[in-house]
C-alpha cells in the first residue's frame, strides 16, 4: 500500500489470498458478488477464503480460513480465484442464523446464478453439515418461487380460513389474451393477491409493467390484494385479516370470465 487510507476491497482480497497461499480460493458472500449475484454487504464481513486441508494457515484479522478436503476448481474473473456460484452461495449461507437472508441469497442464485435447487441439495449433501439445518428447509420451499416476498406470502396464507387454490398460475381472458400471473389465485371467486414493490423491482421498465398489469386486471374485473413485502413481515395479521375480507368481497359477486392455466 501507497497511500495513508484504509485499504480497497481490492486490497483486501488481495492481501488475503497473498496470506492464504497460492492455492486459495475465495468464496462466501465476496464470491458471490463477483460472480453477479446482489448480495447486501454486512458490518464487519470478513473475507473467507478455502483452503486444501493439508494447509497450516488459520483465520486472521478480517480473513476467515477453511481448510478443506473437497476444494473446488477456481473460476478465475478479474485475476481472483473464486469457488463455484454453488459452493460460494452455500459458504455464504450456512453461516447466517436468519432464514429471510439464506432465502433471499437462495432464490438469487436460482434466478439469476444458473443454479438449481437439485444441485444446490447434492452440494450441501457433499459437503460439511454445520450450519445447514436451515437452508435446507429454506430449499424444500423455494421450487418455483420468484422472490423471498413470495415465501414470506405462502408461510403466511397457511393461517388463512381459506388458503389459494393456485400459486403462480398463468391467467388469461376468454378471448385466450394474457391477462397476468399473479403471487396467489383464489380460482373459486377469481381473487388475485400480489405481493410486490418498487423496492423488488430491478429497474423503472418493472415498475411500468406492475402498473399495466393493474390495468388489465380492472379491466377483467378481478380483484386484487397488493401487499408492500415489508409489511407482510412486520404486520401480517392485519395484512391476513385485509386479504379475508377481498376473499369475502370477491364471493358475493360473480366470478370473472378469467381462464386459468397453471
């Protein structure tokens, strides 16, 4: 180092795998980012890098050391030496305690990581069993998920009197237009619940299509619930009893001539 600041991530990463010898690999949360992943930067992360279980060097100073029997092949992006998206993504999880974090990291990896969720299963299977118990559990609910915010919905609806017919299901007009694909479906009284946010969506073009959707489904006359993420988290009872009445409202009237296919 040249200057009298702290040091760039940069800086670090190279540090760290200066420290930890020349057949290190980074992985965890720092490797998933590097592999394109949006991961939220927690106070005081540390680096953690693997290392083959022959290997003497501990952890030191913001560098967290894992020697191993199973390292993987190194994908090299920008001279860093990084674990697989897989191994990188249950690194990261298996050493956070909340499952709304291991669920968000889960589904990214799924989503926009190339990952699957047999192939996320196979490697914690392989690998070391402390701290898995939940991602485990968090994978057996994820198939098919499009956001965290949905699982938070489908743990939530299990308290519902009257649970959806449908989750994610494809919805058309009587014509065979494409109308949407709503989070929830009650197909009985032709009740949607969406569950999004601008906080969600990755850029403005999202935000103008959630309102076209809007537009389509009042025009079909279905009736929607639309739930901020945040507050079915931290005022789910009020947000099940609003979802109750929609259900109620939407079954003394007649049911839109909307198709569903699944």
């Amino acid at each position: 180092m040249l200057q009298n600041s702290a040091p760039t991530r940069e800086q670090m990463i190279t540090a760290a795998l200066l420290y930890a010898g020349p057949d290190a690999v980074l992985t965890g949360a720092e490797a998933c980012r590097r592999h394109g992943l949006r991961v939220d930067r927690s106070d005081g992360e540390r680096l953690h890098l693997l290392i083959p279980h022959d290997d003497r060097i501990v952890s030191s100073g913001f560098v967290t050391i894992e020697r191993t029997r199973r390292m993987p092949r190194a994908t090299v992006r920008g001279r860093i030496p990084l674990a697989p998206v897989v191994r990188a993504v249950l690194d990261s999880v298996r050493r956070v305690r909340s499952s709304g974090p291991i669920a968000k990291l889960l589904i990214e990896s799924v989503q926009h990581g190339g990952c699957t969720t047999r192939a996320l299963r196979a490697e914690l299977d392989r690998g070391s069993q402390r701290g898995t118990a939940i991602p485990r559990r968090v994978l057996g609910e994820i198939d098919n998920l499009r956001s965290v915010s949905e699982l938070h919905g489908r743990r939530a609806a299990s308290r519902l009197a009257v649970p959806p017919t449908h989750w994610n299901p494809v919805l058309h007009t009587e014509d065979g237009t494409y109308l949407a694909r709503p989070d929830a479906w009650w197909d009985d009284v032709g009740l949607a619940w969406e569950i999004d946010s601008m906080e969600f969506h990755y850029a403005r073009s999202d935000h103008a299509k959630t309102v076209a959707r809007n537009s389509r489904y009042a025009q079909a006359g279905v009736a929607v619930v639309q739930t901020l993420p945040s507050r079915l988290i931290e005022d789910t009872a009020a947000v099940l009893g609003e979802v109750e009445a929609a259900y109620r409202a939407a079954a003394a009237r007649p049911r839109p001539r909307v198709n569903l296919r699944s």
